[in-house]
C-alpha cells in the first residue's frame, strides 16, 4: 500500500499522544472525590486514533503502527533512563525532580506497556470485526463498542499490576478511569465521524479485513 503524508500525520499524532500521555501520567488531578491522571485527556486520543488507522487503513497496517508506538515508546524510555544516570552538573538541582517525571519503575513501565498492546490490539480487532458484522454501516458503534472492551482491559490490566497490593488499588480507581476514557470517545464521535468520512474520500480507500490475519504477530503478512 502506498503511504501518503495523511497516513503519516496520523501515525504522528498517534505515537505523540501515546508518549505525551506515559509522561504526564505522573500527575494526579482532582475534581474533589474524582482522582484522575492528567493524562486521561491524552490517552483516549490514541485510541481515537487508532480506531481512524483500523477503519480506514484496515487492520494490517494498524497492527503496525501499534508495534512502531511500543517501539518508540520503548525508545523514549531508554533515553531518559541515560539522560537520568548521567551525571547531573555541580549547579543542576533538578535530578530529584527529573526522577519523579521520567524515572519510571520496572513494575510501572511493565504494566504501561502490557496494557497499551493489550488494549490497543484489541480494539483494533474489535473494530475490524464489527466494521464486517455491520457492513460498514453506524461508526459509532464500533469506535465505542472497541472503546469499551480496549480501554476497559487496558484501564484494568494497567492499575491492577501497578497497584495490586498497595493502598492506592481499588476497583473505583479502574472504573473511574473507563468511565473517563469512553465518555471522551463519546465526546470526540462527531471529530471521528468527520475525519473518518474524510480520509476515505482523500484516500480512496475504506478497507475491510475479510481474509486478514488478526494475530498481533503476523507482521509479514502481504498487505
């Protein structure tokens, strides 16, 4: 398939809003008893995204750029990790600061990373399969049915193995963050609606996974 700069910026804002929200994730919000990351205004966006990549690229290619986030995702860890242990300056007093922000835990970063494939490749699928069983009819349901199950196993998967066993874990804490999560995809269906319509009409495309293979591996299949 030819890759046109539309296809590109996509891609872009996709991996942006993925690795703008692992670091603002750091800071808590409050709207009184409602606790919040502030990055729950970041995430979703990737998954929007990410439903834009599935029905109008098609599966295949969002499988891809699933892959290419982690990896840069990954990326962008690695060099903070360096930027952290590299000596600070005599006159340098943000390293404890630095540390906070970017100095992400092994248990952390292992639940950030699981959830996000989890999440991610089963919303894609989701979409796929709906985007069949619908013949392409009523958006809305597959960027919010996909919303529901992806967002809520990785909300789950996320807190569940970064705070199980801590004072901070409990079931409120997962349903908040999908509830939060789901109502921005509500909030942003009219944007996907208009986006979608739009690639499809620039593109020429509007593909349907019939024969795909949906393992998350099946990275050298034709297409």
């Amino acid at each position: 398939m030819k890759i046109s700069y539309r296809l590109v910026v996509i891609i872009a804002v996709f991996i942006t809003c993925l690795i703008t929200a692992n670091i603002i994730a750091v800071k808590v919000i409050g709207f009184g008893s409602f606790i919040l990351p502030a990055a729950i205004f970041v995430f979703p966006l990737s998954y929007i995204f990410g439903d834009i990549l599935t029905e109008v690229y098609g599966y295949k290619v969002a499988r891809r750029v699933i892959w290419l986030g982690f990896a840069c995702n990954l990326l962008f860890v690695f060099f903070a990790w360096i930027g952290q242990i590299l000596p600070p300056a005599p006159f340098w007093q943000g390293q404890e600061a630095y540390k906070s922000i970017l100095g992400y835990t092994p248990r952390l970063l292992g639940a950030s990373l699981s959830a996000y494939l989890v999440g991610e490749f089963v919303n894609s699928f989701v979409l796929a399969r709906m985007k069949i069983l619908t013949k392409g009819r009523w958006l809305w349901t597959r960027t919010i049915g996909s919303t529901i199950v992806g967002e809520g196993l990785d909300t789950a998967i996320f807190i569940t193995l970064a705070y199980i066993g801590t004072p901070v874990f409990a079931a409120a804490l997962i349903f908040n963050h999908w509830v939060s999560k789901v109502g921005i995809e509500v909030v942003f269906t009219p944007l996907t609606y208009i986006i979608v319509n739009w690639l499809k009409r620039q593109e020429g495309i509007d593909t349907y996974d019939v024969q795909t293979h949906f393992s998350p591996f099946a990275m050298v299949e034709k297409g």
